[in-house]
C-alpha cells in the first residue's frame, strides 16, 4: 500500500465559529451545586472530571422532577454519549448553576443541552445522549407517547 503525503497548506486553518451558549434563564430546569475544596486540582481549579458531576446534577433533577420526571414504569433511561466544551476556568470556594433542557428527540434515546454557570457566566456547555432501555432485557426501547409529550415541554427556550 502506497501512502501520499500532501504538502502542508500555507493557508490559515479556519475554525467554525461557536455559537455563544445559552442563557441560564433559557433553560427549563435549573440547579445548583457546590463548589468543593476536594474538586480542585493541582492548578488550583475545578479538575474537568468534576464538570461531568455537575452535568450529572442536571440530568438527576429533571429525570427524577417530583412533576414532569421522565421515568417510564418498566424501564429506565442510561447515559449513552457526552460531550463537553470548557469555556471557563471555576475555583472555589463557591456555587455553580445548571442549566438542563432537552435538545432532541429520537426514536428510542433524547438528548440534553446543558451549561454550568458561575455568576452568571458560561463555564461550560454538554450534550448528553440517553437511550430509554427494558428493565427486563436490557435492549433500547421506544420512547413512549406520553414521555415524548414530557421531553417536549423540557425544551430549551428559544430567544
């Protein structure tokens, strides 16, 4: 097998360009969480691993809402993807905001928008990918009529 090596381009590389995050108040559900002095890392802020906890916060408090949850009798909702863009640094001490909304809606799996803020500044922004599975064989299943209606009214606000 042949390789062909291309000569380096001398043109500048262009980047997309980033749609700035939403606002915290665009988002339906939001929360908030504590900066801990056991999340920082040895910089002195918040280690990226511990942005995936407060993701994780997000995602809790409008899965398990007392109201609007989406549990589904039978079956239950796991984490499939995520992707994070850090946008900011975070330290403590202090208190962070998540913002969580629903962006997608598939056949057997939905998606959340999520942002963290720290006074009123974007830190960083997901997207996380659940699939709604069977308690009994494990396998995806589909989305019911009536949690599709749920996810509807969890979406991101629209400026």
């Amino acid at each position: 097998m042949e390789m062909i090596l291309q000569e380096p381009s001398s043109k500048p590389k262009q980047t997309p360009m980033r749609a700035p995050p939403p606002r915290l108040e665009d988002f339906p559900v939001r929360v908030g969480d504590l900066i801990r002095y056991g999340d920082l890392d040895r910089q002195g802020h918040v280690n990226n691993a511990v942005f995936s906890t407060y993701f994780e916060t997000g995602r809790v408090a409008i899965i398990w809402d007392e109201h609007e949850g989406l549990q589904v009798p039978g079956a239950t909702s796991v984490l499939a993807r995520v992707e994070i863009d850090f946008l900011k640094e975070l330290h403590w001490p202090g208190t962070v905001e998540v913002g969580t909304a629903v962006a997608d809606i598939g056949r057997s799996s939905y998606v959340f928008v999520q942002a963290v803020y720290r006074d009123g500044v974007c830190a960083a922004t997901a997207r996380s990918t659940m699939v709604l599975i069977d308690g009994a064989t494990r396998r995806s299943r589909p989305l019911p009529d009536e949690l599709i209606e749920r996810l509807k009214r969890r979406r991101l606000r629209v400026r």
